[in-house]
C-alpha cells in the first residue's frame, strides 16, 4: 500500500468511526428522551391508579355510611320536610293536651353558597293547663333539631273557675336545604 492510500485508509477509518459515533450518539439522545417520557407515563399512570383507588375507597364509604347518614338527617328538619315538622309538633301538642296554632312559619335562605342548611323561624300559640303547657315546652326544647327558642311569653287566663294558661313560642330550627 502506498502513502496515500493508508492516509485515505486513516481517513476514511476516522470519518467512519466520527459518524459510526454520531449515530451512537444520537441513539443514546433518543433512548435517553422516549426513558425520560416512558418514566413521566409512569408516573401519571400510578397518579391516575391511586385516584382511582381513592375513589373507589370513597365510593365504598358513602355506601357503607348510607344508613348512618339516614340518621343524621332525621336531626334536622329535611328538605321537604317543613310541613311534616310542623304535623310533628301538632301530634305532639296533641300528646301532652295543649291546643296549638302555628301563627307563623318561614324558610330563612342562606345566603352563602356553599351552606347546607336554612332557618326555620316560627312563632307558635298553644293553650291548656298550666302542667301540660310547659311540659310541651319542655319537649319542644329537647326535640332533637338543632334549634333555639328565643321567646316564651306565658299568660294566665280565667275560664269560669278554672286557670287556661296561654303561651306564644318564638324560635327556629334548623333544616337541611
């Protein structure tokens, strides 16, 4: 082989290993790259897996509570629930032997928006002896409705020889919106 001929030889084996490494190069970019996004599928694939465990789980749990909510709500005074409320607390009048009017009633509306319950104002009237009027008293404060009565106004009436003893109720009670 002569002088030139090996010095192309050098440089063509030179030239071939700069390219043979430029594609090794490149090679390892793009292997490099398609790792690095194959390693962010990853994680977005194990995020979305544990949502929707986490779903699953909360799923579950709205199910298994669904009798303990049922519950919940019979202490508050349900959605359509106004006009059984008031039925309730004729039944109870009834019961302890006062006559009761309902004189007024109303739906206060929350103004903000993420509130889960509204007011219920009312203002009853009942009549009856002395006994039976407080002790309706006593039962519509323990009634188990978040609630407050803010006035009980008693009075005293002549009926012949007997006392009729005269009470106006103002209070509200809570009610699931």
């Amino acid at each position: 082989m002569s002088k030139s001929s090996k010095g192309i030889s050098l440089i063509a084996a030179t030239l071939a290993f700069v390219v043979a490494g430029g594609i090794f190069f490149y090679f390892y970019r793009t292997i490099g790259s398609v790792n690095a996004h194959i390693g962010e599928l990853t994680a977005q694939v194990t995020q979305n897996s544990k949502k929707e465990e986490q779903l699953r789980s909360l799923k579950a749990l709205f199910a298994d509570t669904a009798s303990q909510r049922g519950a919940v709500d019979t202490y508050f005074i349900g959605q359509d629930g106004v006009v059984p409320f008031l039925e309730r607390l004729e039944t109870l009048g009834k019961e302890t032997g006062v006559d009761l009017e309902v004189s007024s009633v109303s739906v206060e509306k929350s103004d903000a928006p993420q509130a889960v319950l509204e007011k219920v104002p009312l203002t009853l009237s009942i009549a009856g002896s002395f006994t039976a009027v407080m002790r309706f008293i006593n039962l519509l404060e323990k009634i188990p409705i978040p609630g407050e009565l803010t006035l009980a106004r008693l009075d005293r009436a002549e009926s012949g020889k007997t006392f009729i003893w005269k009470a106006s109720i103002t209070g509200s009670f809570s009610k699931i919106k």
